[in-house]
C-alpha cells in the first residue's frame, strides 16, 4: 500500500522548525530565570557563520546585563518599550562597525586589500554595515531561539543617544535592541497574518 503522507521538504524535525519559526514569537514579558552573557556569546559562536558580504561581519553586541548599565540604557529607549527593556534578565544592543574594512585583513585574508576599497566613503560604507549587519541580526534572532530563549527586538529607541552613552569614540552604530529572555505571563500578543507565497514569490 502506497503511503500518502508527503514528505517534508526540510532536513529537520518539525520540533525544530516549530522552535525556530513556527511557534517562535516575540516576548514582551519575560520570567525572572536569568540569562547570562555567557549564553549569548554561546549563541553567538554559532551565528558567526551566517554569510555576509565579503565576509565583513560587521554586527557588534553590546550585552547590557540588569544593573548601572539597564540604568543608564532605559532613557533612550521609547516610552512603550521601556517597561520590557527594563524587566528582561539580558539586552543586547545590536551595532554596526562602520569602520568593518579595518579587519577585513584578517577576515578576507585572500584579498589583503580588499579594506582599501570601503576606505574613501564612509556613507557608502556605513550603509554596507547596516545592511549586513541586519542580515546577520536575523542569524542572531533565530540563534537565541535556538538556545531555548526568546527574542524580544525593540525598534523604539534613540539611537544616536544609545551610540553617544555607549559608543562615543568609537565606530559601532546602534542599528536594534533586542531583549532576551525567558517569557513571562501573558508573553505573547495575537499572532498576525503573514503574507502567502502567491503574494511574496516571483518565479522567472
């Protein structure tokens, strides 16, 4: 008898794709089960991998534990995200080195002088690091998902005021705060509709 269960066209388990994707949400509360930094660098290791253009990585974390540093973090963020900023055990603020073509040396060591190409226009280059950068942010998402941990991505802050209390002097450019923990009650707003493949996908 012929089975008439399709197969999956993935290589993981649905388990897996559940946790990454399907039933992954965003966390707007978060329980009091810490989360340490060394948790996240462990995610990391593992989403250094993702590609990015000419190797550049150009993603940069700056993980802001509770204490002095939350302090001084909440003020520039907006008024309805501060609340979840404050309560979540870890924080990463996600940053850009737009100054990137200054290691490319050593991470795109076949073309040693690959660096000078980025080196004479910094606004072509600080778009490049934007836009690798939130290519790897999506790595990272899923990678936090991956460590049992939710992802809570804020898009209301001050950026400039989050670069001039934390990166002054130097070239990494706040792009997303991202609130990582475990979810608390009520966790989860309605999941809204996502667009169907005869909407998003174009065959050529």
């Amino acid at each position: 008898m012929t089975s008439t269960i399709a197969a999956s066209p993935f290589i993981l388990a649905d388990e897996t794709l559940d946790v990454l994707f399907r039933e992954a949400r965003t966390a707007n509360t978060f329980s009091d089960e810490p989360v340490s930094a060394d948790q996240v660098r462990d995610v990391f290791e593992l989403v250094k991998f993702g590609p990015t253009m000419m190797n550049i990585q150009p993603m940069r974390l700056l993980l802001v534990e509770q204490g002095e540093g939350r302090d001084r973090l909440l003020p520039h963020m907006a008024e309805g995200n501060r609340a979840k900023t404050g309560t979540a055990p870890i924080v990463a603020v996600v940053a850009a080195d737009v100054d990137f073509h200054d290691k490319l040396i050593d991470h795109f060591p076949m073309r040693p002088e690959a660096g000078q190409m980025f080196a004479g226009d910094a606004a072509a280059r600080a778009d490049i690091a934007r836009y690798n950068t939130a290519l790897q942010t999506g790595y990272f998402i899923v990678g936090v998902r991956a460590a049992g941990l939710a992802a809570g991505p804020m898009g209301g802050f001050d950026a400039a005021g989050i670069d001039e209390e934390f990166f002054a002097g130097t070239s990494w450019r706040t792009q997303l705060v991202i609130n990582i923990g475990h979810p608390g009650e009520n966790p989860w707003f309605d999941r809204l509709p996502r667009i169907s493949h005869e909407d998003a996908v174009s065959v050529v």
